[in-house]
C-alpha cells in the first residue's frame, strides 16, 4: 500500500535528518520503497510503499518517535493512496 505523508514540527531541518537517521534501519523493514524531503524548516514529506502497516505503524507509536514529537511539538498527518493507472 502507497502511503504519502507530512510531519510538521519546531525544529530545523537537521533535527529531522536526526530523526530519519534514528528510523532508517527500522523503514526498511517495513517498506519496499521510502522517500522523504524537506518542505522548509519545521515541514517535512514523505512517501512510501509501505509492505507491513503493522510494523509501519509501531513506528509512530515507538517511544523515540514519541520523545522527538514531544521535544519539537510535531504533528504528523498520513494517508494511503491506491494506484490509478
């Protein structure tokens, strides 16, 4: 399932490379494919075919992804997209 997402946060960009770093190892179990950008400081997109929800989701709910949305105030927003063509 194609997943597409955005994180807002207080934060800079390198406080989101930190968190990426923090989780890569854990995405790749559970996706075949991710990608994530910068929108600018305290905004960030991803998207993702994503191969196991179950561990996709455990991912938010992780005590460090939990810590790290607490220290900068993030809010993440999600939704599944199906292939049209």
């Amino acid at each position: 399932m194609n997943f597409v997402g955005t994180t807002t946060y207080e934060g800079t960009k390198k406080d989101a490379d930190e968190l990426y770093s923090m989780f890569k190892d854990d995405l790749a179990k559970c996706t075949s494919s991710f990608e994530w950008a910068h929108i600018r400081e305290g905004k960030m997109i991803f998207i993702a075919n994503v191969t196991d929800e179950e561990k996709f989701y455990a991912l938010f709910e992780d005590q460090r992804s939990k810590d790290w949305n607490a220290k900068f105030n993030a809010k993440d927003e999600a939704w599944k997209l199906e292939k049209i063509m």
